[in-house]
C-alpha cells in the first residue's frame, strides 16, 4: 500500500509541477517537460496501481519513468540556478526536494526489483480485492482523463 501512496504521489507531484511550470511561463514545452510529463503520468496513471496487484513488476515498470524524471529534476534545478532571481532559486530547490521524492521512490523500487524471496505474482497483501480495484481506479480515471483532455 505504501509503494502505491508512493509511486502516485511521486507522479502526481512531479506531473503538477511541470504543467504549472508550462502553464505559468506561458510558452511552448520544451523536450525535456514533454519527456518528464510522458514519464510522471504513467508512473501514477499506471504503475501505481500495478504494485497492487504484483509489486515486482510495479516496480520494474516503474524504473524507466522514475530515471527520467530524477534527470528532469536535475537539469530544471540546474537551468534555474543558472537564473540569479530568488524566484528561481525558490524553483530550483523546489526541483530538488521533488528530485530527493523521486530518488527514494527509485530506491524503493530497486529494491523490490531485487528482492528474490518476492514472487512476481505478489501483491500489496493488505486491502482487500475491492478496495485494491477501487484504489487502482482512482489513478486510471485521472490518467485517461488527462490523455482525453490534454
């Protein structure tokens, strides 16, 4: 249940952050927000709510998405320390905090992709089978909703 909380948090925070930020310079998104938008909205559109169902694939899944958004927050943070307004500071250590949010969702996850007494049929044990189908859709509406009015 944590990993679930986790991985949708870690996608929900860092896909609000880069549509705010596309939204509030009022320009074209560049490459790297379009590659860290079609990361962080599979990370909690999706693998979310896989780690219920089986928490080793969640996790593998989970990889490719949580390194392109660790490299976004790192060349964001980077592009706006190189600005000298406190506001850009502000950004830049806002970037970091979410790049430390994503670390330790990676970290999570290597570990369960490692993990050999984990079977890749085992889900999250705790909540029941209709609270686990009602948790995964609350990420897969959110999700398709993005896909239909993006």
């Amino acid at each position: 249940m944590t990993r679930y909380l986790l991985l949708f948090l870690t996608g929900f925070a860092h896909a609000l952050l880069i549509l705010l930020y596309t939204d509030l310079t009022g320009d074209e998104a560049l490459f790297y927000r379009k590659m860290g938008l079609m990361a962080a909205v599979p990370l909690f559109a999706f693998t979310s709510w896989l780690t219920l169902f089986s928490m080793r694939l969640g996790a593998l899944v989970s990889l490719p998405s949580l390194l392109v958004l660790l490299y976004w927050n790192l060349r964001t943070a980077e592009h706006s320390m190189s600005q000298d307004s406190a506001f850009d500071m502000a950004i830049a250590i806002t970037h970091l905090v979410a790049g430390l949010l994503a670390m330790a969702t990676l970290m999570t996850s290597l570990r369960y992709v490692f993990k050999t007494n984990l079977s890749w049929g085992a889900g999250t044990p705790s909540p029941g089978l209709f609270l686990k189908l009602l948790l995964a859709a609350i990420p897969v509406t959110l999700g398709t909703a993005y896909l239909l009015y993006a």
